[in-house]
C-alpha cells in the first residue's frame, strides 16, 4: 500500500508539472551549452524605442521586444536578461560576446547579415508623423521638398530621403533638410518643438508617438521601405540559431505571439512564420 501511495504521488507530481517547463526540455536541449549551464539567455538592446524596446517601471526593459524575448525564454527553459546597448555597437558587441543575441527593432539587411544570421520575428515599414492638423500638408515624401525632417539615421531610410530630395532639387523645389540625432526619442522632439516638418520612424514608434502624443500628432499613413526585424545571432553559433527558431515557431503557434503584438498594438506587423536569413 506504500509503494503504491508513493507511485501515485510520485504520478500525481509529474502531471501537475507545468505545461511550458515540459515544453521546453526539447527545445532547451537545442540550446549551447553555455546558456544551459548559465540557464540565462543575454540579449542585447537599445532600449529606447517605445513600444519595441525601452526602459519601464523599476529599470527593466519593456515593450513588444521584450515581452517576445521572455516568451522565447520560457520556451527554452531559461531566464532572459537584457545588456542596453547602444544601437549601432550592438552587432560589434555580439560579435566580441558581450551578449548570445541581439533582439532591438533591428531590420534585417544585407550589411547587417555580414556580420550576423538573423531570424525574423516582425515585419515593418516606414511612416512619418506630423503635427496635429498636418499644417504642411505632408501626404508623402513629395510634399517634404525644402522642408527640415526628423529621423533617426539608417542606411535604407536615407537612401529613400537622398533620391526624393534629388528629386525636390531637379524640380526646382529645394532639398529635403535632415535632422539624424542618435535617438528616436530626440528625432521626435524636433517635430514637437517646431525645428522639423516631419518625424519619420517605423511604424511602430510612428503609430505609438501619434497615438500617445494626447492630440499634438498625428500618423500620415504612407507606408514605404518594408521589410523584417530579425533577432541577430552570432555567424558561428548554429544551436542558439536554431533553438531560437525553434521557440519562435512554438510561440506563434500557441497565439501568444498574437497576444504579445495586440497588447501593444502592433499586430499589423504579425508573422505567421519564423525564417532564417544567412
């Protein structure tokens, strides 16, 4: 009768064990070994990019990037602490090991992928962002000519400014004037202090900053220069990679993915798959 009182509690205790901890033990097997020993997933980020990334209440990071991050830890059966990073060191850093991945609004490019594998995890566009009643009249980059812009500076973005302001100067309408500072959140201070027409972002940052602006901005809607932000991992590590690939696909498939996006309204940007670029 003992023996067989042990076996039910012993039954009765592996049943009770939680759902998401026998979940992960296939997918914790996929990791490194260095995460497994240190059960820690290190992910760098600059956080300052609301609602993607930024810092919240009582220091720890916040927003869409980090809800996701967690989400992937609990797939794999380790905690996820963030490294804030400055944006354009943050692939320098991964590359030296300061941390096992990058997860930071970062759009996946060819430079980009020179330097890191990427899995895709979002889909995102450019939008621009004016002042309440849109006074300038901007419905798209034509409407920018001569005028001062805010961004924060990327390759692919700027290309787009160069080629619409070169078409401003053939038209006899005076260059588009760029205002990069280093932080989305400094870009979007020019727009509210009168210094700049125009704040464009992605969608994201764009679609947020109008709609907590408490009625001093408004989003345009011109959507342009689409493509995906991808969690960056190390060219050399083939298991973090996949295992992380592996988790992503588990927490789309279980909607808490969907979850994540809706509850900071960015669902427009859902994937419905977890691709691998080299």
């Amino acid at each position: 009768m003992r023996v067989a009182t042990t076996l039910a509690l012993v039954l009765a205790l592996a049943l009770a064990l939680p759902m998401p901890a026998r979940a992960a033990a296939p997918l914790h097997a996929l990791l490194p070994q260095s995460v497994r020993s240190a059960r820690v997933l290190t992910i760098g980020s600059d956080l300052d990019h609301r609602p993607i990334d930024f810092v919240g209440a009582g220091g720890l990071a916040s927003g869409m990037d980090a809800d996701l991050a967690r989400a992937l830890g609990r797939k794999l059966g380790v905690s996820v602490r963030f490294v804030d990073t400055p944006f354009d060191t943050l692939l320098p850093g991964l590359e030296a090991q300061r941390y096992d991945a990058v997860m930071s609004a970062m759009r996946v490019t060819p430079e980009r992928l020179r330097q890191a594998n990427f899995i895709d995890y979002f889909l995102t566009w450019d939008d621009i962002v004016v002042r309440a009643g849109n006074p300038e009249k901007v419905h798209g980059m034509d409407d920018l000519c001569g005028k001062p812009i805010s961004m924060e500076h990327r390759i692919s973005r700027r290309q787009i400014i160069i080629k619409a302001s070169l078409g401003c100067v053939i038209g006899h309408r005076g260059a588009i004037e760029e205002l990069t500072p280093s932080k989305g959140s400094m870009a979007l201070e020019l727009l509210r202090n009168g210094r700049s027409v125009a704040y464009i972002s992605d969608f994201p940052m764009a679609s947020y900053n109008a709609r907590t602006s408490h009625g001093a901005f408004e989003l345009v809607g011109r959507r342009f220069d689409v493509s995906a932000y991808g969690i960056g991992v190390r060219k050399d590590d083939a298991a973090l990679l996949r295992a992380l690939q592996g988790a992503l696909r588990a927490v789309i498939a279980d909607g808490e993915y969907a979850r994540i996006l809706r509850n900071w309204m960015v669902s427009a940007g859902a994937l419905t798959t977890a691709n691998v670029e080299r």
